[in-house]
C-alpha cells in the first residue's frame, strides 16, 4: 500500500519545527548567543515538537498494521533497530559533550513504544481514555524526585538528572495511543484522505519519509555550520 501524503507531511512539518528549534539551542549551547532556552516558552516549543512526532508515531503504527504482512514481528524489527540507533546517541551524547548525556530521549521512548504500541490496537476509542489517563499520571509521577536511578525511564527521576533530551513512557506513552486511535479513525483503510493538497507538501513529505535518518545528521550539520561561521568571523 502506498504511504500516506499527509502523514509523511506532518511529520516533516515537525522535523522543520525540530531543526529550527535546535538550530537556537546550538547557538547557546555553544555560547554564540544568550538565549534562556530553559525557559517556559522554548520548553513549550520543544514539547510542541515532540508532541506531533509522537502522534504520528501513533498513527504511523497502525498505518504500518494496515500494510503488515508479518504481524507483531514488522513493530518489534522497527523497534530493535531503534534501540540500536538510540544506544548511538547515547554513546555519541556521552563522549561529547558528555554533560546532560541522552539517557532515555525520544528515539529511545519511540523504541519502547514500537514495542508496547500494538499492543493497544484492539482497544479501539479506549484509546484515548487511557492515553489521557497516562497524561494526567505524568503531573504526579514527573513530580517524584528518588536517590535511586532506576525509574527514569518511566518518569520518576532522581536529583541532579537533566538531560539534553528525555521523553519517559509515563506521559508521553499516552500520545502515542492517541496516535494509534487517530491512524485507525482518519485512515481504517490505509489511504490517503485528500486527493488535492498544497505543492509544498510534496516537500514536506519528502522529508518526512527521511526523518530518521535526518533526525540522526542534522545535528552535527548545525553545529558544523556555526563553528565555520565562526571560524571565517575570525579570521
């Protein structure tokens, strides 16, 4: 079946938001310019951001269900090979710069999620009464402050954690069988519900068919870009 315009529009949509929000946080990062990125307007920036990545995780899951000749065995492929890009950036996080390493990011929730999502297809609208439900318990349990380290994953962090990128499976787990409801109420066939839309989304889809892959070079594609930016400066 072919894939579905809007959605890989959508999530180059977010992909862009993405760029342009680590693009700022680069340049604090590397002290080229003050900008409080711990603020409550980047912090709802960036939660904007993974907030539509992971609702067309979401809805991708059952997208990849409707075309799914393997069965649970295609999620669990997506999700092993996940867990290895997820333990790249870690290991890449933690040599440089070290500080802040990604413990448990967003490409290490979507991992788990790629696992645990399909799971939760039978449930239909359920869905979202329980994707809420895990919502709301992220006010209580994100509050939990412990001295053991196992539990960041989940949520309940201990003193002194504050990575660079973190998204645990209590609240954000929630969003993703939204997702799934969403993908199986607009697309219960798998096909695309527009047959006109923008040209610019073409674009856009582009990008979102290769958000991996983007995800995983955009990064040092910034940071490389300022640093000669600054190097032509001052010379």
């Amino acid at each position: 079946m072919q894939r579905i315009t809007e959605v890989d529009a959508l999530r180059g949509f977010a992909l862009l938001l993405m760029i342009a929000y680590h693009f700022f946080f680069d340049l604090w990062f590397l002290g080229v310019a003050e900008i409080n990125i711990w603020n409550i307007e980047w912090l709802l920036f960036q939660r904007t951001v993974g907030t539509l990545f992971i609702l067309v995780a979401g809805i991708s899951m059952t997208l990849s269900e409707s075309r799914n000749q393997e069965g649970y065995a295609r999620h669990a492929k997506r999700g092993l090979k996940l867990i290895v890009v997820a333990l790249l950036i870690t290991l890449a996080t933690w040599v440089y710069p070290h500080e802040g390493f990604i413990m448990f990011g967003i490409i290490h929730f979507l991992a788990i999620a790629a696992f645990l999502g399909p799971l939760f297809f039978r449930f239909g609208k359920w869905n979202v009464l329980l994707g809420l439900l895990i919502i709301a318990a992220g006010f209580f349990i994100n509050a939990i402050r412990t001295d053991l380290a196992y539990f960041f994953w989940l949520g309940v962090v201990y003193e002194g954690y504050r990575p660079l990128d973190h998204y645990s499976l209590v609240p954000w787990f929630g969003l993703i069988l939204i997702g799934i409801y969403l993908g199986q109420r607009l697309f219960p066939e798998g096909k695309q519900l527009l047959r006109h839309y923008p040209k610019y989304t073409e674009k856009l889809a582009f990008l979102g068919k290769h958000s991996l892959l983007i995800y995983l070079v955009h990064q040092p594609v910034i940071v490389g870009l300022i640093l000669l930016a600054l190097s032509l400066a001052g010379g």
